[in-house]
C-alpha cells in the first residue's frame, strides 16, 4: 500500500471503533511505517519529535483495539510494535530473542508457508474454530546473547 492508502485504511479502522485519526497518531503510523523492523515505545518517542510518552502510550492502546498495529511481545522490558501485515503486504514471523529481546523479521519459502497455514486450519477446524489468520515467534537466543 502506498502511504496515502495506509492512511485511508487506518483512518477506516479508527473510525470503526470511533476514534478519530489525529495528527499524533498519523506520525505513530508513519514512524512504523518507516520503519524496517518492530519499534518499542521509547524508540518511537526517539523519532518523533514533541510526542510526549503518555501520549504514545494511550495513542498505541488505541491503535492496537483498531487492528492498526500489533504487538510483539518480547523478553526484555519493552514491547515491540509494528503495522498490521495488511496494511503493509509483507507476511512475515519473527525471532524473539528472550534475553535481550531483538526481534527479528524471516520469512519462510511459500511451500512452507502453504504447508503452515493448512495445518493450522485443520486444528481450528478441529476445535470448531475460523481462522483468519496466524503468527509465529519463535523464541530464543540471537547471536549476541548465546
């Protein structure tokens, strides 16, 4: 998606859930979009300038319930952040490392990824349940922490 179209579907989310797409929210979105891995908070707070940390931190909440970002949570004391796949078109998993928390972006070859996604639907349609989707972190150890 372009930039003005990730506007359009973030402001249609927003909307959904009856929040407004204010002006600080719209740098929140353009900081993660700009951005080539998931961010903590205090690293979005880095590159915006003015936005004050309550200010991010309820704006994030807010953004979360809309479906506008998701959160990966690591092992470290910060959660991490990017867009939504859809918005961004890049499916992707990730590798959590649990002692300092990097996390990194991989992508599996699509025959894999095919693979992944019908053996978790036949365990959701096992237990009664509709997929929409899937995640996969894997935890661990990255190269500086092992």
């Amino acid at each position: 998606m372009t930039a003005g179209e990730v506007d359009v579907a973030v402001e249609t989310r927003l909307t959904s859930v009856e929040q407004r797409y204010t002006a600080k929210r719209r740098v929140l979105v353009e900081i993660l979009r700009r951005s080539t891995r998931p961010l903590t908070m205090p690293e979005m707070l880095e590159q915006g300038d003015g936005l004050a940390q309550s200010s991010v931190y309820r704006n994030m909440v807010v953004l979360e319930q809309a479906g506008v970002v998701r959160r990966i949570v690591t092992g470290d004391e910060f959660a991490r952040f990017e867009l939504a796949e859809d918005l961004t078109g890049h499916h992707h998993h990730h590798l959590v490392c649990t002692s300092c928390g990097a996390v990194a972006d991989f992508i599996v070859p699509q025959e894999i990824e095919d693979l992944l996604e019908s053996a978790l639907v036949g365990v959701a349609e096992a237990h009664e349940f509709a997929v929409d989707g899937h995640r996969l972190d894997l935890s661990g150890l990255c190269r500086r922490c092992r």
